[in-house]
C-alpha cells in the first residue's frame, strides 16, 4: 500500500472480491507473484460466478507453474503485451453487460490505463478496483508540451517530447493517468536537483 501527503496521490488498498457483480476480470501486469496469488485467493470465494484472468506473457513466464489460475473455472486470457492486454479490454467492454467488475493489479501507469479505459466505455468507477503492486515506475505528463513519458524511475527525468528536464512532482491525475513533470531548472538554467532513483 502506497500513502502520501498531497491528497492528488492515490491511495490503494488490497483488492477483495466484490460479491454484488455478476461477471469479474482480473486484469495484471507488472504485478509480483504474491499479490497474483493473494488476489486470485480473494476472488476464489466468488464461487461458480464467471471470472476471467488477463495477464501478459512476460508475468506468466516468471510465475510458478499452479499459480496461472488458481481458481479452477477461471478462464485464463494471454497477451502478448501490455499494450495488446488494454486494446483487447476497450474491445471487450463495448460487449459487457451491466454487473461486470474489473480489478486491475500492476504498476501504477497499468492500473491507471485500465482505470481511463473503463470510464471511457461507461463502466461505473465502484465497478472497477485497482491495486498497485511490482515497480513503482511513473508516467510522467509535461505540463510544457503535453508529451507522456513512461517508465521513469528517477525523481528528474528528460522530457520526450521537448527535451527539457523534468522534476517529477508527487501530484497525481485521475484523468491523465500519470505524475505531473515541471521543468526542474526553470528558475535557474542548468542547476538540477541531485538525481535519485526514487521509483524503482
């Protein structure tokens, strides 16, 4: 669990099956095998109600070989990538019935996709559950030029899109999906804060 001062940053807490759905996805990717394991445990007291795991080839590689799906009617879902995994989740949910609930477990870019791509098809937020689990990797969104930068691991990174560098704030959108970077020398060109590798 995650916890912060700066009310922007979120808050997670460990993901339980909610027994009002009628229909539950487990979608993870980055997440570490212990939390696949807890969570796939927690939603195994659904009984007979139809569960679909979606994970990505690269976690299903490093996991045990009992622990793909646990949950013996489970229908497990493979791909190849992240980027495949969320495509296939906005195509699946222009189909989905009213009761579905989605829990999301990974990196925070991850869960804060699959957070976008429920809203935008309609899904009600209560109906979608995320816990953050594995790498604390950001997306970073610069606030001079609108590019997204993924998977920084420092608190100062160079932008993408523009090349300025960019200090990572702790200040979190819902809507972007991502940390806010503002240029780090603004004041004074050329004179950074010490680099750390602050979101391994």
């Amino acid at each position: 669990m995650m916890t912060s001062p700066i009310t922007s940053r979120p808050v997670y807490a460990a993901l339980e099956a909610d027994p009002q759905g009628t229909q539950h996805w487990l979608l993870s990717s980055g997440a570490t095998e212990a939390d696949r394991a807890r969570v796939l445990k927690a939603l195994s007291t659904l009984g007979a109600a139809p569960l679909e795991v979606w994970s990505v080839d690269e976690d299903l590689a490093h996991a045990g070989a009992g622990s793909v799906c646990a949950v013996p009617h489970a229908v497990a879902r493979r791909f190849d990538g992240e980027r495949e995994l969320l495509g296939a989740l906005g195509e699946a949910l222009r189909c989905a019935r009213v009761g579905i609930r989605i829990y999301a477990l990974g990196t925070e870019p991850f869960i804060g996709s699959v957070r976008q791509i429920a809203e935008q098809a309609g899904v009600a937020p209560e109906a979608v559950r995320v816990e953050h689990s594995g790498s604390l990797q950001r997306r970073v969104y610069c606030i001079h030029c609108r590019a997204m930068n993924e998977g920084v691991t420092t608190n100062v990174t160079p932008c993408g899109g523009c090349g300025r560098k960019l200090l990572v704030r702790d200040h979190f959108s819902r809507r972007l999906a991502a940390f806010m970077g503002v240029q780090a020398d603004a004041e004074v060109p050329g004179e950074l804060p010490v680099i750390e590798h602050a979101y391994l």
